[in-house]
C-alpha cells in the first residue's frame, strides 16, 4: 500500500522510482508514505508517534510542539567501530576507516535488510542539503521505518516537494536505506559506498547513525564527493562576526563533537564589546567551494541543529536555550515532573520528581546522570534568534579564517596563527582532542583527529590531507589558518580562560591579525599574541592565568610532536610529502636547530 500517491506522481526521476520499488521489494513494508514535508503531515505523525509511544508530548504551555524521545539504552551515540567505508579498495578507504568490500557490505546488511519491514511502514524521504536555489545544493533520499528519524530529518534537511522539484528527471541524487530492525548492536552496521553515492544503515535509530543527511552524506559521502569534484566537506560550524562599523566577516570552525561548536557558532559577545554581533551560518557542517574572487566559500547543507545537550545552558549558550523553546525534539534528556525538559549543566538545580533519561525515577544520590552524557536537541535553524541573513544565500559566504580546535588540558595555547597554509594543514592534520560521550568508547583519552574529521572522512586520510594542499593550487586569496584551544587548565586542574562569550576576544584578534591591526610573536609552533594583543576590556583574569593560557611549553610540545609522528607513521605511504617535511621543521625548531 502507498499513502501520498500524488508525491510518488510528481517525481520525474524513474531512477527514483526503481530504487523506491527495488527497497520495498527487499524489506516488504506493509505501506509506503512519501514524506512532503508539510504542516500538516508533520501534526498527522507526530501524532501516530506519540500514540505509538515514540514521542513523549512535553509541557505544550512551556514548550510548545515539542517532544521528547527515548532511545534503546544500547543505542545512545554513533558507534564508529560498526561504521565501514565499502570502497573499491582497502586503501581508498586507509587505515583510520574501518573497511568491508561493497559486495560483502551489500550481501550482509542485504539479508538483514529483507523483509525487516513487514508489519511496518516505510517513510520515503526526499531532501535537499543546502539552499534551495544554491548551485552547491544536493539532493538525497533516505528511506527508513523509523518515524522519529522522519520528523527529525524534517528539522534538519529541506525536506520534501522541494527536493523533488530540484531532481526532476535526474538519477543524481544520494541513496539513503536504513532499517531499525530489532535495535540489536550485534546486527548494527553503517555502510557508506562512496562509488555508488549510497549509504545503507541497520540497527540503530540514534542520529548520527539513522539521520543519513548528516554524518553520513554531509561529510563521508560528500568528502570523497568533494575530493572529486574540487571542494572541501568539513565538520565545521560558520559563523559572521559583524564589527560596530557594521562590516561583517565569516570564519569556518572545526572541533570534535561535544567540543562547543554550538557555543561558538551562537556566541554572544561580552558586554564591554557594545556594537559587535555575532551571527549563525551553521553550526556543524560546511560545504567550501572556490568562488570567482579566489577565495573560499561557504554554505551550511544543515536546516537545522542537533546539538548536545547537556552544558548548554544560558550562561553557555542563551542563544542555543532559546532556539529550543518551541518546535523541538529531544533525545535521552530527563524530564520533569510537569513535563518539561532538564540535564547536567542546565545552570538550574535539579527539580524534585525527576525521570531520568530512561524514564526511571531519578534519584540525586544515587551517582547516576539523569541525562545521558550525548543526550541531544532537534530544533530548526529558524528557531536561532541570531541566525545569519546570510543562511540561506546561494552562493554561501566568503571565509576570512578557518579555525581547529579541540579539547586540551595542556600543550596547546589559547590561540595559535600558522605561518602559511601548509603549516595550518600540519596543525589541523595533528590536532588532538580528549574523547567525549559524542561516541561510543572511553571519555578523556587524547586521540589525534584531523580537521575534527577523523570519524567522518569517507576515504584514505592521507589522501584527504593531499586534498586540503592541492585545492591550494586554486584559492588565490586562502583565509588565514589558526588553531584555539578554550579548554587549558592550570595544575590545580581549573580552566585557565573563561570560555563561552569571553572567546569573542580570541576571534577579534584573529579578524586584526587579517586586517594587519594586532601584534604576535613567534614561537616554534606558531604565531601567539601576547597577552597586550587581546582586548580584554571588562574581563576579569590574572596576568599569571593569561601568560599560562598563552604558554608554549617546549618540552610538552616536544611530546606532542612526537605524538603527532607516530600518527602520520600510522596513516602511512599515503601521507603528503610536503606534511612529513613540515613535521620536521617543526620538531628541529623545538630542538632548536632551525636555521
């Protein structure tokens, strides 16, 4: 049985149709309903979810039209070590990728797949990542018997007859299949086959491994697009920092998740920076193409965010807490008594009468989170109250800076200004973060993630450098490359920066280090501002704790680098020459023997 005939009509493109055909031939659903994206199709599921149990309603006079969702306990965050890159070769997909050939892949998740949807209905779901109208814009197609994943990809994607309207008669477009089958992590697999722009995910309903828009196409699928076709797919959030004169520059952001990317990209500016605004491009994914100045520009392929919530808070991130006051989904956070929503690091005590995230009684003494560590909020871009003008520009914005940064207790300073691009390639192919609850595994270990792409490049990551030094060959005008660490702390193990809003004051220094209006010194890693470069009017912070934010430590970035040599020797042959030879500068300017 197929609903929204009409839908299934209005699609020009036969590929589509075959493959729609093809999918429900293998996983025999009792019906087919072809999302439109709609008001009212979005009242006609949320109501079957909640009915079904999927969705809990919240407190609709506190937080209306929205929902809260509990996954299976043994399904909370992506689980890299079930995530394959099925290329032609072991070596397309290189040593940091788990790796299955496409006919395993296909012959594997292929028998979970059939007849995994009897008895269920099959949600076919049209989207488009970017704008609409953008020539960098791109279709996909997920087909899943999830509800939730189908009013949650309603937030994130431009979803529905607009995305049909766009592929018209064409077969180009991103083939997504995903089935929750039983939720058992023994038969959960999450298979990209970057050859056949297609992804198939069984086993599991939580974001990242069920919402294929976004890990999935917008980053593995699309970074080996990219390399390609001559662009960059980056786990970067983008964000315009708008001066009192009124002149507005963007900056492109990459840290690992539950890393702040969210409270940077809605950073409110302290109060003694009166006139200076900051403004949302997005806050987790940039797609970068050269534009006809030579420079580097950006669009956001997101609708919407699908943040961690736990920390977010109005001292955090009010712009965030305000994004999420109606039209919101939440994932695995607690709930209160009267229906509304709670977790760690709200900034407001724990209420009496708490359900924890699986809806057990909470119990304050009893150790345990109420919220899950990765619990997340779904909400639309629009709900953002500083969303940029720029959002939905066709052409994306032009990128004046790119930023790396991740989680460091040590080493790394503050901020740090490379010398020329590829030396910013060398610090973002060597940046280390401590793990969080973002993924499946043990929280506070270092790991070395390039550009924050570690888990969501779609092919060989030596390769993948290569690409960041070719596409050097084509930006004439590249932004100026810098790295920042807000999480340095002091031996007494307290953070040393104050964070959130007060970071304004790193990205003021980087916008007059472009303009040629603030000072820095050299050090072997790099370019550091001392500490009278920054504008630090109206922050309260000790010379001592400033100096140690700021401190380059020769003997822990000796470590360090010797770390990050132990890492390129893992990826291998494929690594870029030029790389290996900058990695050496740097080790010899730290023994001091740089000419």
């Amino acid at each position: 049985m197929t609903d929204n005939s009409a839908a299934e009509t209005r699609t020009r493109s036969r590929a589509l149709t075959e493959w729609v055909a093809e999918s429900a031939r293998l996983t025999q659903p009792d019906r087919i309903v072809w999302c439109d994206g709609s008001e009212a199709e979005r009242r006609r599921l949320t109501e079957e979810a909640v009915a079904a149990g999927v969705l809990i309603p919240l407190n609709q006079k506190q937080r209306p039209n929205s929902y809260l969702h509990r996954s299976n306990p043994s399904d909370v965050a992506r689980t890299e070590e079930v995530t394959f890159i099925c290329s032609r070769t072991r070596e397309d997909a290189g040593v940091t990728n788990h790796w299955m050939t496409p006919e395993e892949a296909y012959a594997k998740l292929g028998a979970l797949l059939a007849g995994s949807m009897a008895g269920r209905t099959m949600y076919v779901i049209p989207y488009v990542m970017g704008p609409i109208g953008s020539p960098f814009a791109k279709v996909g197609v997920e087909i899943t018997d999830s509800i939730y994943v189908a009013l949650s990809m309603r937030i994130m994607t431009r979803m529905g007859a607009a995305a049909l309207e766009m592929l018209g008669a064409s077969d180009d477009f991103n083939r997504g299949l995903h089935g929750t089958l039983d939720l058992d992590p023994k038969k959960r697999f999450i298979c990209h086959f970057p050859q056949d722009n297609t992804i198939w995910s069984v086993g599991s309903g939580y974001g990242g491994n069920a919402l294929l828009s976004k890990k999935c196409f917008a980053l593995r699928i699309a970074s080996a697009l990219g390399r390609r076709e001559g662009w960059f797919a980056e786990h970067m959030l983008i964000v315009g920092l708008q001066n009192p004169a009124g002149e507005t520059r963007y900056v492109a952001a990459a840290f690992p998740s539950a890393c702040g990317k969210t409270n940077l990209a809605m950073l409110m500016p302290p109060a003694a920076f009166k006139g200076w605004k900051v403004f949302t491009v997005g806050d987790d994914i940039a797609w970068l193409r050269v534009g006809r100045d030579g420079g580097l520009w950006a669009i956001n392929p997101e609708a919407g965010y699908f943040g961690v919530a736990p920390g977010t808070s109005m001292k955090s991130n009010p712009n965030a807490m305000r994004s999420i006051e109606h039209d919101a989904l939440f994932t695995n956070v607690a709930m209160t008594a009267d229906g509304d929503i709670w977790w760690e690091g709200m900034d407001v005590p724990a209420p009496d009468g708490l359900s924890d995230w699986r809806g057990r009684p909470w119990d304050k003494n009893s150790g345990e989170k109420a919220a899950h560590p990765n619990s997340r909020f779904t909400a639309p871009m629009t709900n953002n109250p500083v969303l940029s003008p720029a959002a939905e520009e066709p052409q994306g914005v032009p990128i004046s800076a790119i930023i790396f940064g991740g989680r460091r207790a040590t080493t790394m300073p503050l901020v740090l200004e490379s010398r020329d691009w590829t030396h910013g390639v060398l610090m973002g192919a060597t940046m280390g973060s401590e793990t969080t609850a973002a993924a499946a595994g043990k929280v506070g270990v270092v790991r070395r993630d390039p550009m924050a792409m570690l888990p969501f490049c779609g092919y060989n990551i030596g390769d993948y450098l290569g690409h960041w030094l070719e596409m050097r060959k084509q930006i004439t005008k590249p932004p100026r490359i810098f790295m920042v660490n807000w999480f340095r702390k002091s031996d007494a193990g307290e953070f040393l920066w104050p964070g959130y809003g007060e970071n304004m004051r790193v990205l003021k220094w980087m916008l007059d280090r472009i303009h040629g209006d603030a000072g820095a010194h050299e050090t072997p890693v790099g370019l550091v501002p001392e500490p009278g470069d920054l504008d630090l009017e109206g922050l309260e912070i000790s010379p001592e704790q400033l100096r140690s934010a700021l401190a380059v430590n020769t003997a822990e970035w000796k470590a360090e680098v010797a770390s990050a040599g132990e890492f390129f020797d893992q990826i291998g042959p494929s690594l870029p020459t030029p790389l290996r030879e900058k990695h050496r500068e740097l080790a010899a300017a730290l023994d001091g023997k740089a000419g």
